[in-house]
C-alpha cells in the first residue's frame, strides 16, 4: 500500500513538474514575443486631428517628422498630443507652406520640443502667424533650410523622404508652392500633399516617376480644386487621408473629390470624422491601427 501510495506520488510531482515547466515555458515565448514587437521597426505615421489643418507626425527608427503644425486654435491640442506619444524632440519639422492652418502651432512646439532641422518652401507671409514662427526659430537658433527638389532625409535603413517640389514653378497662388513629399520604408510609401491643386499635379505627373503610394495625404483638405482623377490614378493608393474641421465653412472635403476616391475604390479616412488617425507598418504591410 506504501509503495502504491509513493509511485501516485512520484507521478502527481512528475506531472506537476511537466505543467509548470510548460507554463514557463509559454510565459517566457510570451514575454520574448512581447519584446520583439517593441524591438521590431515599426513606421507609424499620426494624422493628426487639428480641426481645419493640417498636421502629420512620422516615427520611425528613433525619428521624428512633423509635417506642418495645425491652425493656431489647434496649438494646445497638438503639443498635448504628441506628449502623449512621449515626443521628446523632433529630427525634421517641415512646413508645406506658411498657411496658418498649417504653421500656427509651430511655434508652440518650436518652443516645447527640442527641434533638430527645420525646412520650408522660399515662401514668406505677413502676418502674426508667420512673424511668430520666425521669431521662435530665432529664439531657438534654427534656420530654415529651403529643399530642392530630390532631396531626400534619412530616416534610418531602408527609409528614407523625399521632396518632389520645389518645381521650377511661379504662382500667385501660395498652395501650389507647397513642399510635396514622399515617404519610402521597404516596400511601402506615402505621399504628403500639403495643399497643392491640380496645376501641381499635372506637373508631377510630367515630371516624376515615383508618385505611387499606398497612402495620399490629400492636396488642399479634399478641395475639388486638388485630386484630379489623373493625378488620383497615377498615384493609385490603397487609401486617402482627409485632414478638414467639422463642419468648416469651405465645404472642405468637397463631394467631387468623394465621388472620385469613390469611383476609384480608393478608401478614405478623414480626421473631422475618425479624430486621429493612425497607420502602422513593418514595411512591408501597412495597416490602420
């Protein structure tokens, strides 16, 4: 009976032996699987909900872009959220072109992050807006540095962005000198539009041969005087980004560039609607998050 009760023993203990021993196993696969996905290079790109502007945050292996800053009324919420994505300091702030809704809350954050490089188009505005922003990059000992056109920053292996303007292009009208961009990681790309309208966009469709993108960054939030159907087919994305406030008084995204993504079986998010919008990517797969 003794030695009956000591062998149910033994096997209880194996047994319990092998369940825990598979239990920290499993753990361990968890916690290892864990840390490769916080290891792992991974895009994430912020479309951020600033109202009626525009405003784009770009991480990537320990860079940092921001792509315009919002309208002033915006500056607040801009700067409590890329706290939020415990933004310390920024590798590139570009600025499409002096607008205020795309340059009103630079200064803010000229002021609250610490700014390695700064870019703009040979553009200037008088107004508080654009004098503020000046005034700070003084302050903070920065320059703007005006691209040209294929200029590309490094953002770190197989990433890189690149300028597809400045065009050798006079207009009055100041959205059509916006800074166009175009970001590549692996296998995927995104292009950034600023506020550029149609008259651009023929002139990109002549002269450039890397406009496909898996995601556009809508010219002029959704107006019907960007978008053309050619420029939309050329750069044949998977998805659309609308940046616009809700309810704004231009009408902004305008139904014949719906009806266009539409056609085209384009998806589109817009931030008036969704809030911020955020895609992730490996590179190879890019997907909303």
């Amino acid at each position: 009976m003794i030695v009956k009760k000591t062998i149910l023993n033994l096997v209880i203990s194996i047994l319990l032996l092998v369940f825990l021993t598979s239990c920290n196993y499993n753990t361990s696969e968890t916690f290892d699987t864990n840390n490769s996905l916080k290891n792992k290079k991974i895009l994430k790109v912020h479309f951020i909900d600033v109202g009626q502007g525009d405003a784009t945050l770009i991480e990537l292996h320990g860079y940092t872009t921001l792509i315009d800053a919002g309208p002033n009324s915006s500056a607040e919420s801009l700067i409590y959220y890329l706290k939020s994505q415990n933004i310390k300091s920024i590798d590139y702030i570009i600025t499409t072109h002096p607008d205020e809704d795309h340059i009103g809350g630079i200064d803010e954050v000229l002021s609250r992050f610490r700014v390695k490089n700064f870019y703009g188009p040979k553009v200037t505005k008088n107004t508080d807006t654009f004098k503020s922003m000046v005034k700070e990059l003084k302050k903070q000992d920065l320059k703007i540095t005006v691209p040209y056109k294929d200029m590309v920053l490094d953002l770190g292996e197989q990433a890189n962005l690149i300028f597809l303007t400045p065009l050798d292009y006079k207009d009055d009208n100041e959205n059509n000198l916006s800074l166009v961009t175009k970001l590549n990681f692996k296998d995927i790309s995104i292009i950034f539009m600023g506020d550029c309208e149609s008259d651009v966009e023929k002139l990109l469709i002549k002269d450039s041969q890397i406009l496909e993108s898996d995601i556009i960054k809508l010219g002029h939030h959704g107006s019907k005087s960007s978008s053309s159907l050619a420029f939309l087919k050329k750069v044949a994305p998977d998805y659309a980004i609308i940046s616009c406030g809700k309810n704004n008084k231009y009408g902004h995204p305008h139904k014949e560039t719906i009806d266009k993504l539409d056609n085209l079986n384009i998806k589109y998010y817009r931030t008036d609607i969704e809030g911020n919008i955020i895609f992730i990517s490996d590179g190879v797969n890019i997907t909303k998050d």
